[in-house]
C-alpha cells in the first residue's frame, strides 16, 4: 500500500466514525420528534378527539425510530473499531473523534488540478521507470561499439643500434553487431514504458475528472438540501403536526409530512459521506498535495 493510500484510508475510516456520530445524532433527533408526536396523539385520543386506530400507527412509526437509532447505535461501535485497527488498537484507545462533517473541503478549480495531475505518485513512479529503460538502451548501444586498441612500443635495429617509436591502432571489424539483441530488447522496454506510461496519464486523468465532477455535482446536491429542502420540509412537518391538533389535517398528512423531513434529513448525511469519499479518492490519485481549503 502507497503511503497516498494509506493517508486515504485513514481519512476515510475518521470520516466513517464522524458520519456515525452524526446518524447517531440524527437518529436521536428522529425519535424525539416520534415520540412527540405520539404523545400528541395520544392526548388527542384520550380527548375523544381521535380515534384509537391513529395512536397505533404513530406507536409504529416511533418504533422504527427506535430501530434505527439502535442501529445508528451499532454502526458507530463498528466504525470506531474500524478506526482503531489503522493503529492495531482497540476502540477503548481513543475518546470522542472531534471533527464537523458539515465543513467541507474545497474543491479546487479544475486547472489547479489538472496541473498538479503529473506530480501524483503513480505518474511520478512511471516515469522514473521510464527513465531507467532509457538509460538501459543507452547503455546496450554503447556496448555494441567495437572497442579500439592503441599499441606504443619501442623497436631496436642491431644492425646500426638505432631505436625508434612505434605505435599502432587496431579495431575489430564490425560484421556483425555484437549486441543487436540486447539493443532490441532494451529499445522494447523503452517503448513500452512510454507507452504504459502514457496509457496511465489517460487513464488516472480519466478517473479524476469524474471524481472531480461527482464531489462537484454531490456539493451542489448538499446546498440545495441545506438551503431548501430541509428547511422547507421541517416547517411543513410542523404546520401540518400542529394543524393536525387543530383537526386540519389527519394522520396520513401527518406520516408523509414527517417521512419526507426524515428523508430530506437521511439524504443529507449521505450526500455529506460521498462528498468526504470522492474529496478522499481526489487525494489518493493526485497524492494527497492538492490544494484543500475550508469552505
């Protein structure tokens, strides 16, 4: 495991424990508002305003709540265990986990990114790899050049005892190249490192654009919910829990009204997940050194 996926992996297993706080939470919330509305319902039945029949299905629906908060309850235990094996430890290792998933990293602009593509672990790993094949051929090449021979001696003549210098040079005759098969095969791995090299680039390119593009569109999904659709459906729920006290509206307004709050709710927390898992994967690809301001 590259040390890009390990501080991944770490981020994402941290940002499970804050996603399971934050259900748990939620979870809290839903059955508070459940148990509310039960006991409105039952006050209404008591007065001989309702009949027995709505009390039943709002007990119901209070006992889903109580599901969903026990296993809001065990998916944080599971999460914090998780958490602990990044270190060989246990979940008793560690208190609370501090950290708001609602302050989400910034995307960066698209430019930024593309630059910063090259200097990803993966990319940098190939073309040292590349490099060394180079170098490999280089060598291979100057192997098949046949070597020269410089002679220098010293020859006397008896005859009148006079010395004289000689020096001569030799080279094999090239008829054939020494080397051929080694060059072939070096210049191969050459164009083939190029070529994984250039096949990663499109690839790992191709993975971060639609990273980019999903933490864009899940971004935008998120401040709709933030900005509309949560609110709206909570003063819904509320007008038509307090109409219902007033007879305005009966008890099927009432469940839908608070089914769409707890969905509106449910898909927030999702939506905040897979924003913090594609920010996460944009850092495992491009080696965790892109820009990541607060916003």
């Amino acid at each position: 495991m590259t040390r890009s996926d390990l501080i991944s992996e770490t981020k994402e297993r941290f940002t499970a424990v804050l996603v399971a706080n934050k259900q748990l939470k939620l979870a809290q919330n839903q059955l508070d508002q459940a148990a509310a509305v039960l006991s409105i319902v039952n006050e209404a039945v008591a007065a001989g305003k309702k009949a027995p029949i709505e009390a039943l299905r709002f007990k119901s629906l209070a006992t889903q709540a109580q599901i969903r908060y026990q296993t809001a309850l065990t998916t944080l235990d599971n999460s914090r265990v998780v958490l602990a094996s990044s270190w060989n430890g246990k979940a008793d290792d560690f208190g609370e986990v501090i950290g708001n998933l609602r302050v989400m990293p910034k995307l960066p602009k698209w430019d930024v990114i593309e630059q910063q593509l090259d200097h990803s672990p993966l990319l940098i790993l190939r073309h040292q790899q590349h490099q060394l094949a180079q170098a490999e051929l280089a060598l291979q090449k100057a192997n098949r050049v046949n070597n020269l021979t410089v002679e220098l001696g010293l020859k006397n003549d008896r005859s009148n005892d006079d010395t004289a210098l000689l020096a001569g040079l030799s080279m094999p005759l090239s008829l054939f190249d020494r080397n051929k098969s080694g060059v072939a095969a070096a210049s191969l791995r050459a164009s083939q490192a190029q070529a994984q090299g250039n096949a990663l680039r499109q690839q790992q390119r191709q993975q971060v654009i639609t990273t980019y593009r999903s933490a864009t569109l899940i971004r935008q999904e998120i401040e709709a919910l933030t900005s509309d659709l949560i609110p709206a459906a909570q003063t819904v729920f509320e007008a038509i829990s307090y109409g219902y006290t007033q007879g305005k509206f009966g008890v099927i307004e009432v469940l839908d009204a608070q089914g769409r709050l707890f969905d509106s709710e449910d898909r927030y927390i999702e939506a905040l997940t897979r924003y913090h898992q594609q920010f996460s994967e944009l850092g495992r690809l491009l080696g965790n050194e892109f820009t990541e301001n607060k916003g």
